[in-house]
C-alpha cells in the first residue's frame, strides 16, 4: 500500500498548497487594507505579514515536496508495471528509471535480475533441445507415449521402421500405429483390447518391461521386422508419466544369428555321423564281436578308436567355443549333490578307462555333501573332462590310477581329481586355461586333446559361481585338479 | 520271445553298425529309411523300440513323435532319440515331446548305447 498512501499524501499536500494560497491573498488583501485604517487593521497587517513570510517559506517546501513525490510515485509506477510484465512472460519489457537513489538501484537491479532469468531459460530451452535431438538422432527408434498412450513424439528410425511420416504418428494411440505380430504365438499383439500387451502393462504400472522376444513389427507396406528393446517411464514437470518406447529393427542379425545356428548344427550333424560309424566299429572290433583280435590289430585299432574321439571332442568343443562366443550357453541352475553327477561319470567312463587300463577310484561311498547349486550336464562336462584328461595323462605304467574325492570345506564343496601322470611343467602352468593350449610334453605321451576343453570348463564353472585351479608337480608326481561350488547348506 | 526293435535311421552305415551290435545281443531288428517308411512300419510290426534319428527325409524324427504321442495304439511304445543334433533345444524338444533318452550319437560308445537300449526294454517289461 505504500504507493496509494504516497499518493493520498501528494493529495494532502495539493489542499495545503491551495490553502496556503488562499491564506496569501487574506494576507495581500490585508496588506491593502492598511493603507485605509491605521490603527486595530495595522496590528492585523502586521500580524498577517509576519505570518504570511512564514506562509510562502512551507507553501516552497510544499511544492517542491510535490515534485518529489510525483518522480517517486512515476518511478514506482513503472517498477510495477515492468515486474507485471515479466510476471505475465514477457521478457522483453524494458525499465527505464533514471535515478540515483535506491529506487533507482531497485529498478535496476530488476532489469538484472531479468537479463538472469532470460539466460536461464535460455540454457533450459538448448538442452531441452539437445535431448529433443539426441532422441531425434539416436540410432534405436524412439516413440514417447503419454499416459494416455497417444503418440507424442516419434523420431527418424522410428519413422523409418514404421515406414510412416511423422504426422500419421504423432496424436494417435500408440495401437493405431505399432502393428505387432508375435510368432511364436502367431497372433498380433498390443490391439486396443489386448490387456496382456506389454506396452498397456508398462503404462498401468508406470514400469519397465522388455519387448518380449520375437515380436514383428508390421510396417505401413505389410512388411515384418523383428525388433528388440523396451519401453520405460520418466515423470514429466506436471507429475504425469511419459513412456519411451525404444526399439531396434534386429531382422539382419536374427537372420545371420539363424544361420550361423543353422550351419553349426547342420556341420555338426554331417560331421558327427561318419565319425560315429567309425567309432562304434572300432570298438566292436576292440570288444572282440568280429573275433579275436591279435596284439597288432588292438593297437592299431586302439589308435583309430582314439583318433576318432579326438575328433568327436574337437567338434564338440569348437561348437561349445562357438555357442559360448555367441552368448548363446543357457544355464539351468538347480541344487544337485554332486555325488550323483560323480556316479554317472564313473560308470560312463568305465569302459574308456578299462580299455585304457586305468583305474578311475573314488573316495567316498555315499553321498556325504550338501547341495550345490549348478547346472548338471555342465558340471558332468567339466567333471568328464578333467577326468578324461587323467586318464589319458596317467598312462605311467605302474601308477595307473585316478583317485577323485568330494569334500565339504568351509562354505565350499570341493571336487578333486588326482592323477599320477606327467604333471605340468612349471613354467606352462599359467597357461593351462588358456584357449587352443597344449603343454609341452603331452607330446610324448600321444594323449588326444585340443586345448579348448580347459578353458569352456572355467568359463563354464566361473559362470555358475565356481573356482577351478589345479596343483602339479611335473616329474611325474602328478596332477590334482579342483572344483568347488558354494555350498547350499 | 526275443525284443524287437525298429531303427528310423537314414544313414546306411550306421543302420549296419546298429544291426550288427543288436544281432549280436540277440535282439531284432527292423530298419526304416525314412520317416515315413518309419511311421508305417511303427504299425505294422509294433516293434517293443524306436531307435529314432531326428533329421529324416520326407518327415522329421520331431513329427514322428509327435504322431507317436497322438495315437492310443502306439504312443506307449518307448522311444530313444539317437540323433547328432546336440543343441539344448533339439534335446529339450525331444524329450518334451515325450521321448524316454536322448543320446548324441558321437558321444556314446556303442556299449553305453547298448546299456540304454537294454535299460529301455527292461522298462517296457
């Protein structure tokens, strides 16, 4: 209210001046009269002049009291107005008050404050348009959705995979525009009805949910394109949810990923048939079904039976390799002893180990660990081939024999497996896990092998929470291997 | 009465190494080139096994069981998948669709084959 009480005091000091005036021309009338009568009108004249000087000294003071206010009152006024401009947006209303005091110093502290406000929003406006050009430029295509599931924004690839302008996106709900086709249920998804469509679900929920996997998106021309991706929430100033629906146009490398899966197993099938032929008449002749076979012949045949499974190992590792590289290795993770994993191999192994005279042994009788959480078949994998490896290292004569145990120590179950072989020379040691790696001296020994069997087993054992290492001596002390799984119990 | 079994195997030589180890056994054996010679023969003889290869001309070891599994006559006959198709997926579909084994060929000496053929029958009586 300071404004309007400064303005009544101007009004106050408008009615001083105009009585003071009328008091002036009392006193000049007065002034005239003395020239009439001499005696009680001169005491008045005088007393009115005296007066009067007093009277024109404040009626100056007055006035010159107006003028101040009317420049306050002006300068206010246009403080006022600019500050209700700038209230109402406007920014570029101009304040102009030429004074030295301290409304002066308001008025332009004001304009400062204005210039701030202006480069603020400014930045504001240029980031909000870098990520407008980010999500308009980024490779995956971008649909943001509000919580209504009307398109608001859909950028280039968006467009391109859509194969649809940007005006026949924008406005309408997101399942007038997104065609989806599951083809593993062969049906379309995300209709209007569809309650199960993930992209409903994401705006229900205000989540994040992957695009389920093989989902075609239908473009404008009827065309199926497979897409990866999903869809997540953010929250908008006004406290709404928005949702970004990203997604990737993978038909390419699902199609390259197919034939890749295709020709593995296509080769391995072409190459695992003759091979098992071979085998399996090796060991019939070795088992003695087309009659006794003499020194020569066994050895012989003991060597195509050896070569063959170097083979079959070969091709099973570079398809695990493969598989591996490709992230294409699953693991069913159940709790399992691994005694009876141990069980399996040991009767598995049986034959092989008779036929190369070696004594596979266990320390324990029954099963005596707790749990361990693993994938069986990879656990048989690695457990097969380090017990293979023993085997085919301990072709000592005399010391034929591989001892494994199972122990429970600490928090951990450990399997081990020692043999009394060849060992390991020290110096190749840190190379043993290594792809395509072949100590030095299993030359002599004419143990098959192809150098990838030790490192698919660490991969595999480190991808379900394991160790594995080994100790070696190699002057014919022998090898131990281990493995250990956190135990469940 | 000895245990009859029929081979859906269109790979020659091993049909030869399989007859010739089954005979030795003492077990009879019967070979289908293809899948669906296979599936006529599944009828004809109601052989007490299938010794069933997955990649097949003219239809697949998967349709074959799947028509097995269909039909009240023959779907208790136990069926073993001796295929070279070792991925996880061929094997989990094989044994979903109600197969009793799944051996990856290569990966069996024909003893071990053997055992599981014997453990088989061992079940159906």
């Amino acid at each position: 209210m300071p404004l309007k009480r400064l303005k009544s005091f101007r009004v106050f000091l408008y009615f001083l001046i105009i009585g003071l005036f009328l008091f002036l021309i009392i006193s000049l009338f007065t002034l005239f009269l003395r020239q009439e009568s001499k005696t009680f009108a001169n005491f008045l004249s005088n007393f009115f002049l005296i007066f009067s000087s007093f009277n024109i000294f404040i009626f100056i003071i007055a006035i010159v009291g107006i003028f101040i206010s009317i420049g306050v009152v002006h300068s206010l006024e246009k403080i006022s107005r600019f500050s209700q401009q700038i209230r109402e947006g406007n920014f570029k209303a101009s304040l102009e008050v030429k004074r030295a005091d301290e409304i002066g110093r308001l008025a332009e502290n004001l304009v400062q404050m204005r210039d701030q406000l202006v480069k603020i929003l400014n930045s504001l406006e240029r980031e909000k348009e870098k990520a407008l050009s980010i999500i308009k430029n980024i490779s995956d295509g971008i649909v943001v959705l509000n919580s209504q599931g009307i398109i608001k924004i859909a950028n280039s690839v968006a467009q391109e995979i859509l194969s649809e302008t940007e005006k026949n996106i924008i406005g309408r709900k997101y399942y007038e525009v997104l065609k989806l086709f599951d083809k593993e249920k062969e049906k379309y998804i995300c209709e209007s009805n569809d309650t199960d469509c993930f992209i409903k679900k994401a705006i229900k929920n205000c989540e994040k949910i992957n695009i389920p996997k093989n989902i075609y998106i239908i473009d404008k021309y009827e065309r199926k394109k497979e897409i990866s991706g999903r869809i997540s929430t953010f929250e908008e100033k006004n406290g709404l949810s928005s949702f970004i629906l990203a997604f990737r146009d993978v038909t390419a490398e699902k199609e390259i990923e197919r034939m890749k899966s295709e020709f593995i197993s296509i080769t391995s099938h072409q190459l695992r048939t003759p091979l098992s032929s071979v085998r399996w008449y090796a060991e019939m002749l070795l088992a003695g079904d087309a009659g006794k076979l003499n020194k020569n012949q066994t050895i012989f045949l003991t060597d195509v039976h050896e070569s063959t499974i170097t083979a079959i190992d070969l091709i099973n590792n570079l398809l695990d390799l493969s598989r591996l590289e490709g992230g294409e290795i699953k693991y069913n993770l159940e709790p399992i002893q691994l005694e009876t994993i141990i069980e399996n191999l040991i009767s598995d192994l049986s034959a092989y180990a008779k036929a190369t005279n070696v004594e596979i042994e266990k320390t324990f009788k029954q099963i005596i660990t707790p749990k361990v959480k693993v994938d069986s078949k990879k656990v048989y994998q690695v457990f097969s081939n380090i017990i293979v490896n023993a085997v085919n290292y301990s072709q000592i004569p005399g010391k034929r024999k591989v001892v494994l145990s199972l122990k429970k120590l600490g928090k951990e179950i450990v399997f081990s497996c020692a043999d009394s072989g060849i060992g390991i020379p020290k110096e190749e040691q840190k190379n043993i896990f290594k792809k395509f790696f072949r100590a030095t001296n299993t030359a002599g020994v004419g143990a098959p092998g192809s150098g990838i069997g030790l490192y698919i087993a660490k991969i595999f054992v480190e991808q379900m929470k394991g160790k594995i290492w080994f100790e070696s001596e190699d002057k014919g002390k022998g090898t131990t291997f281990y493995v250990s799984f956190p135990s469940l119990a | 009465m000895s245990p009859k079994i029929l081979i859906i195997e269109d790979d020659q030589r091993i049909n030869k190494v399989y007859t010739a180890k089954l005979s030795i056994e003492g077990i009879e054996v019967s070979t289908a080139l293809d899948g669906e010679e296979g599936l006529r023969r599944i009828y004809d003889e109601k052989p007490d096994l299938i010794l069933l290869d997955l990649m097949l001309p003219k239809k697949s070891g998967f349709e074959i069981l799947k028509e097995i599994k269909k039909d009240e006559k023959i779907k208790d006959i136990p069926v073993l998948i001796l295929s070279n198709l070792a991925q996880e997926k061929e094997i989990e579909e094989g044994l979903a669709l109600g197969a009793q084994d799944y051996l990856v060929k290569t990966n069996y000496s024909i003893q071990q084959v053997m055992e599981r053929i014997k453990k088989a029958l061992k079940g159906r009586n």
